[in-house]
C-alpha cells in the first residue's frame, strides 16, 4: 500500500484548489483512503509535475491531465 503524501500542512489555496502541503487537490485528498495502489500512483505522478517550478496550477475544479 502506497502511504499518503500528507504532510500535516492542511490548507487549500483558494487560487490554485492545491493544498499548500501535499499539492493535492480536495477531491484527490478524500478519495486517497479509498483508491487502489494504481490510482494512487497516478495522484503522485500529478502531485510531481504540480511541484514542478515551470508547471502552471490550474483554478479550482480544473484538472491537468
């Protein structure tokens, strides 16, 4: 099982829809305990480009896959 990529810094940014911490998105955060270890590997593959310093966030609601 793949861990969480949490890091107890929760909070979102209203401008991106990312949490300051872990780069997720709300709704990647509260499907993270129920997803299997294949989509859970695509949410860190997006969390890697989102941490990217060129990467572009989008807006709330928007995904970038």
């Amino acid at each position: 099982m793949i861990p969480s990529p949490c890091t107890n810094i929760c909070q979102m940014e209203t401008s991106t829809g990312l949490c300051r911490g872990c780069f997720r998105t709300i709704d990647e955060i509260t499907a993270w305990s129920r997803s299997d270890d294949a989509s859970r590997q695509q949410i860190l593959v997006a969390i890697a480009k989102r941490r990217q310093p060129d990467f572009h966030h989008p807006r709330n609601g928007d995904h970038d896959d």
